[in-house]
C-alpha cells in the first residue's frame, strides 16, 4: 500500500491508501476518491517528502499477539494501529453485497443501528451518497481475514 497525502479543491488536507499511483489515478478518474470533510471529488495529490515501500526487506520484529503467518506490514502506519483498525472491521457485520440495501435500512431506522462493512457498485454509492448515507471505503490490508 502507498499513503499519498492529498487535498481537495477547498483545501482540506488527508491521506489516502492506494495499491500503487495507477490505482490512485484510477480512482481519482472514476470519481471514487472522495474527502472525507466535504464529500468534494476533486481531489489531487501532495507533494510528501516521505518515502513508502510495500513490504520491509528484513524480518519485522514478531510479536505474540499475531501468528507468524499473518504478520504483515503496512508502512508508515504503527502496527499496534493496525492491529486495532482490524480489531475493529472484525467487530462489524459482513453483509456482503447487501451493503447499500442495509445501509438504507439503518439510515432509515427500518433496523436497529449496527456497524456494518459489505461491497457496494460506484453507482450505489453514488446513489447512497446522494441519499446523505455516510459511509467510507476500507483499504484491502483492513479487510483481508487474518484470523
């Protein structure tokens, strides 16, 4: 994952995590990269003086609370952070493809309020913004199962 520092056309300043800069202009393009203060689509790129690398070239160092196997690094970002934006995303309800239509339902007040994660079309988020449903897009490296 790359960490871009980014702006949008009122000057709100915030990071966005992409696979790779051809992910980030794709996305940009297509009208998916948002800020997060003022929902503005017109978002550009930062000038950052840091450097970010996908993966360390040494062992990172291992801790108990996570098996071997899933250790994982995610660059310029603490990995107890990590490990509580997992923690976190584990302690929400998958719905899957049902997401707009349970997000609906919640906003609605047709269900009692829950945290919910789930897969939505660019047009079904457009429409769920439209409606003034809040929601965000989760980077991958949140997502994956690491149980």
């Amino acid at each position: 994952m790359i960490v871009f520092d980014l702006t949008c056309s009122h000057g709100h300043r915030f990071e966005g995590w992409f696979a790779s800069s051809d992910d980030f202009e794709q996305q940009a393009k297509a009208v998916m990269v948002r800020c997060p203060v003022c929902d503005d689509a017109s978002v550009a790129r930062l000038p950052s003086a840091k450097v970010h690398v996908g993966r360390a070239t040494i062992d990172a160092p291992r801790t108990t609370e996570e098996p071997e196997a899933q250790k994982e690094v995610v660059s310029g970002i603490p990995d107890e952070l990590v490990r509580k934006l997992r923690e976190i995303v584990r302690n929400t309800e998958n719905v899957g493809n049902r997401f707009p239509e349970e997000a609906r339902k919640i906003h609605y007040e047709e269900v009692p309020n829950r945290p919910i994660r789930g897969q939505a079309s660019k047009d079904e988020a457009d429409a769920l913004r439209e409606e003034g449903i809040d929601f965000t897009a989760l980077p991958p490296f949140l997502t994956r199962d690491h149980h």
